[in-house]
DNA sequence: TTCTGATATGATGACTTTATAAAGTCACTA
DNA sequence: TAGTGACTTTATAAAGTCATCATATCAGAA
C-alpha cells in the first residue's frame, strides 16, 4: 500500500514542472510570454531589467524544462511558450493566490502565502 | 516600462506558491489529500514510505506556504488542502504534463520535463 | 576577415533546501 | 507522575540554486 513503482517517478516530473516555475524572474518571463505570440529576448532584457547573462541561464532553465521554446531569425532569438496550458497554470495560480491572500488578510496572519516571515526581503 | 513596483512582489508571492509544489514528497502528500476530506500524519508516513521527521519536515513547508491546514484531534494530527484550488493547480498541472510527455515521445527528446538528464537519479 | 551586437555557456562564491539522526512536546493512560 | 505513542523541532552535512563575471558563439556589417 506504500509504494506504486509506476506513479512514483510521476511525482518527481511533477515537482520538476513546479520547479521550473519557482523563481519570480521565471515567472514573469512566463507571463510576459502568455500575453503575446513570442517575444525576443532583447524586449525580455528590458522588461524584467535583467542582466542578459543572467535572463539568458533562466530561460535556459525554462527550456530545459519544455516550458518555452526559441527560434532564432537572423540574429534575434524569439521565445514562446510550449504550450497554452503553461498559461493555464499560471491563471489557475493566480486565482489560487487571491484566495490565498484575501484569506490570510480575513486572518491577519498576514504572512501566509510568504516563505517565512524572515526570509521575506 | 522596466518595472512595475506593485507587480513586482506578486512574482515573488507566485513563485513561492510553486516553491512549495517543487518537491515529489510535497506533490505526493497534497495529491494524497486531494482525494479525501483530512488524513492523520500515520495515514501519510505509511502512504509514502517517509521516515516521520522526515515528513514532518515537508508539512511544515506546506504549513508555512499555506497550502494545507493542520488540527490536532487529541493525540493524531489531521491535514487537510488549505484552499480546494489547490487541487485544481495539480489537475492543471497534470494535463500540462500529459501534453508535454506526449510531446516529447513524438519528438523523442525524451529528457523533457526533466530536471537535466544528469541531475536525474 | 575582422568587428560588433545579441545571446549563451561556464566558473565561482553565497546562500538555501534536503535528508538523517537526536531531542523535544503534547495528550493520554497506567 | 512516569510512561508511551504520535508528531514536531533542531542540528548538521550534503546537494542544489542563484547571481555575477568572464568567456564563447553566431549572424550580419564593415
């Protein structure tokens, strides 16, 4: 009753999916990339304020873990989500946190939804 | 157009909402959740196979996120999801995955969806 | 060919997370 | 009140992640 061999492998792709998406730049890169059909790293750069070097190894991560892809035309790498369902999760998170965070407002634990009060910067 | 400082912190919030899902033991105890009303932490170390502490460990990070809700009834503990969306994020998470496994048999890149081949135990 | 702009990769130090073992707390019973 | 079962917390070593800097690649211009 403890173990399914066959699911047991599913859980840690899962957790890798989540794992993919448990960084606020790799987050923002995702909803920037929901909301058009592609975009060049170049507008990337400027709307997360980034460092190239360093947005470049978080799209690494990303693709690494198939949730974008890229092209490159010329010069220019354009990225894109690989699949709709990436925005599917990110809404679905979305509305998960409102309620999460009206919720810890109702109980002035205010803290909720944050890592631990003390690593909050 | 760099940065929006009322979004900013929503990125970190988001991300740590997916912080907490980034564990296979973490998946396991909230999928396991996800189909019954509560469960005892016995319930739990039997389910999975973990060591107590070990587990105890991995509520505590489900706790702190908000994720699940805990009450000790005399001696035993009971969890339960702290928000029923919580599930949902797994069911989207699920069919996200069956696309990208699907996805990557027929491209058969079949490291997809993995931490990189080399991290992979 | 050499230069340049646009990205990507590699190396490194700082920090965080995970797994294991040991100690501690809480509620109940003998 | 001492003992026990059910958990939780603390301590710590090992593994992993992040940010920064230097170096490398790729495509087009000179």
């Amino acid at each position: 009753m403890a173990f399914e061999n066959d699911e047991r492998p599913l859980y840690e792709i899962k957790a890798n999916l989540f794992k993919g998406l448990a960084h606020p730049y790799r987050i923002r890169v995702l909803e920037i990339l929901a909301g058009v059909s592609e975009a060049p790293v170049s507008d990337m750069i400027s709307a997360t304020g980034l460092e190239a070097s360093h947005l470049s190894q978080h799209l690494s991560v990303l693709r690494r873990y198939g949730l974008v892809v890229s092209e490159r035309r010329a010069s220019v790498v354009y990225y894109r989500l690989a699949f709709p369902q990436v925005a599917d999760l990110l809404q679905v998170a979305r509305a998960l946190l409102s309620e999460l965070l009206q919720d810890s407002q109702r109980h002035q634990s205010s803290a909720l939804a944050l890592p631990a009060i003390s690593s909050v910067r």
